[in-house]
C-alpha cells in the first residue's frame, strides 16, 4: 500500500498536483498499518489517516471513522493512536459517521471533555442533535455541547473577516463564463478538482494558471478579476477550479481549498451563489481601474479598493450583508446550516434567541402580495405564504 501510494504520489506531483484522496481499500489497509507501523513510517502513517482520507461520509471515512472508535472502545491497539487522540481525530472529520462514536465518548469520563471539544465544533450532526439533546438532561458533557451550539463557540471561534486585505490582481478582460474556467471538453475530470483546475482558461487565459502560481509562491494572495464572471451554465466544476488557484487548503479536508476572492464588474448570480457556498469572497465593484499584476489593498470596513500608493480605484458594497458572516462560517451552507443548530440548541436550552449573527434584511410583502407557484413552493418549505426575490430563508426541517 506504502509503495503504491508513493509511486501514485510521484505521478500527481509531476503533474503539479496532490495525489488524490485514500480511497476505502486503502484506508483499511492504512488502519492495519497503524496497528503495526513499520519503523521509519510512523509520521507518514498518521499523516495519511488525518490529511488524506476524506470527512463527512464518504465511504473511505466511514473505514476511518470505525477505525478510531475501536481503539477509543479497546477493541482494537495502535502504537501511534491513543483512545484521546483518536478522539480529536474524529473531530476534525465535520460530520456524519464521526458522529455517533462521539457521543459515544461523552460517557467515558477520560474521554468526555475530548469528545465535547470535538461535537462544539462540529455542525453537520443532523438527527443526532435529538440524541445529544436528550442525553444533557442527565450527561453533563452532552449538555456542555449543547451549551457550546448555544453560544455559538462553532462560528465565534473562527477569524471574522479581515478589515483589510491585501491582493494581488489577476485580471481577464471582457467575459469570463463557467466553459473558461471548467471546459465541457475537460467534463471527465470535475470529480478530481485538482487535476480539472489545470484546464482553467486554456483557451481564453492561456498561461493564467502559470500566472497566478507564481504569485502565490511568492507569498500572496490572488484576486480573481474580470469584467463579467461567471455566465453559462450552473456548474460548480468551474468555482471549484477557481479556488484551487487562488484559495487556501482546508485542514483535513484533502484536494478542496474555500476563502479565495473574486472581483467582478457582474458576476453572474448563480456563480456567485456558488462562491459564497464554497468560503470565498465574492464582490461586485468597477473593476475598471484594476489593472493585471497590480498589488491593492481590499477596505473591507469602509467598502474601498486602494492602490499601493494609497489611491482610491473603486468602491464597492459587501452585499449580501450576511457576506462576512458566510465567509467566517466557511461558507453560506455551513452557516444556515450552523445557525439553525444554534437556534434549536437555544430552544432546548430555553435561552434567549440573542444577535449572534447578521439579520438578512429581507423584501416586504405589499398588502395582498401575489406569489408565483415556484415563489409559493419555497414559501410553504419555509413556513411562509410566499417568498420574493431576494429573500433569505431556510426550510423548517428538523435535525
């Protein structure tokens, strides 16, 4: 397995490009390792069980996920994984099958304060939250993390969105559409983000990706710039191929990057929808003066883009205004996923509903306000008559 991950390695890396993530046969085989490392192979053993196999529920994660619950219960030793530690790594696993042996741990009292650190962070529990709920009239670890989704530590504890930051342009002229960035003849390869972010603007901005690579070797950050972004189709291929390139790894979580920022005199609606689901910062601003290379400085307090020498080039609005709260979170759906989870936490708890996060302003109905059947669907998910454009609201299904 070692061998034949190496030789996989070395491919992808000629490419320029990490190899991809451990698929389930290899995770099996990685956990029998674990048990019985060979010498010398200890810190790329537990290298490849918390960076290469992916969360949530994927199928590799579920072998991992198993894994460390077995050694957190005793039934199975590794040298390099104490039951604690196989805790924190099923931390950082963001939900699903790392889930149910974390509650588990709130009732083993070496575990307990672990396990709890663990769930505070993690959101995407679904309906598990009834579990944990229960358990906190009688666990005091479970009610600790019902306390912690309460106060919202999930989302305070992460960095709020910098007053200032600043970029280095990457501009393309004219329109960009989501073709440019995920090209239709490239299809095959969306499901591997990396290795499909290479045929980025091959046609339209040959020699962009080489562009922007050097810029980030250079220690900077890369702003994504065009007069229109993001028209065509609604593939997500194409937001994913741009924050390969601009944006940064996520912990745990192999070959996906979030954050990135994204300048455009229009950006297409869906695209953008897209960006602000995937971390990054998109903002619609005259992007005329912004020329190609140019180093400015991103005002996101006073709303204003500043050259080197301090000249104003644009002004621009951070719109929606839930924006820096969804690029904070991580993200727009880990954050009304993570608001609804504090929401219900508070409920349990009969706390106060308090002004953690930004409060959308949203359209008024008039007074016999009329509904399209579409407008009226989403409506009735939401507990509403209706819902105009430009309306936040989430659907009224429990955990």
């Amino acid at each position: 397995m070692i061998e034949a991950y190496l030789q996989h390695e070395a491919e992808r890396r000629e490419k320029g490009i990490p190899p991809l993530p451990l698929d389930p046969e290899q995770t099996k085989s990685l956990c029998e390792l674990l048990q019985n490392p060979p010498s010398g192979k200890e810190e790329f053993l537990l290298f490849l069980l918390k960076e290469r196999v992916s969360p949530g529920v994927d199928p590799a994660a579920l072998v991992k996920a198993e894994f460390l619950a077995s050694i957190m219960a005793g039934n199975v030793t590794s040298p390099l994984v104490t039951p604690l530690e196989a805790v924190r790594i099923l931390g950082t696993m963001l939900g699903g099958y790392n889930v149910q042996p974390l509650i588990a741990a709130l009732a083993i009292p070496a575990l307990a304060e672990e396990a709890v650190a663990a769930l505070s962070r993690t959101i995407l529990v679904y309906d598990a939250f009834d579990e944990i709920a229960a358990l906190a009239r009688t666990l005091p670890a479970a009610r600790n993390v019902l306390l912690s989704w309460a106060n919202a530590e999930w989302f305070t504890e992460r960095p709020t969105l910098p007053e200032a930051v600043t970029v280095r342009i990457f501009k393309v002229d004219g329109e960009i559409n989501t073709d440019d960035f995920s090209p239709a003849s490239d299809a095959w390869s969306r499901p591997d983000i990396p290795l499909h972010a290479l045929s980025m603007g091959k046609v339209s901005f040959s020699g962009g990706i080489k562009t922007i690579a050097s810029y980030r070797a250079a220690g900077e950050t890369v702003a994504f710039v065009g007069d229109v972004v993001g028209t065509g189709s609604s593939r997500k291929s194409a937001c994913n191929s741009v924050l390969w390139h601009i944006g940064d790894d996520i912990p745990h979580v192999p070959n996906k990057r979030r954050g990135g920022v994204i300048l455009g005199g229009a950006i297409a609606p869906i695209f953008f929808n897209t960006a602000q689901d995937s971390g990054a910062l998109p903002i619609r601003c005259d992007v005329t003066k912004l020329k190609n290379g140019e180093l400015v400085t991103i005002d996101t307090k006073r709303g204003q883009i500043l050259s080197a020498a301090g000249e104003l080039l644009t002004t621009f609005s951070l719109t929606p205004e839930t924006l820096a709260d969804e690029y904070r979170a991580g993200g727009r759906i880990p954050l009304i996923i993570g608001r609804s989870l504090t929401a219900k936490a508070r409920e349990a708890l009969d706390i106060d509903p308090g002004q953690v996060f930004v409060v959308a302003r949203n359209p008024e109905s008039l007074p016999g306000q009329k509904y399209t059947l579409a407008q009226k669907m989403v409506g009735k998910a939401c507990g509403l008559p209706g819902v105009l454009p430009g309306t936040a609201c989430s659907q009224m299904a429990t955990f």
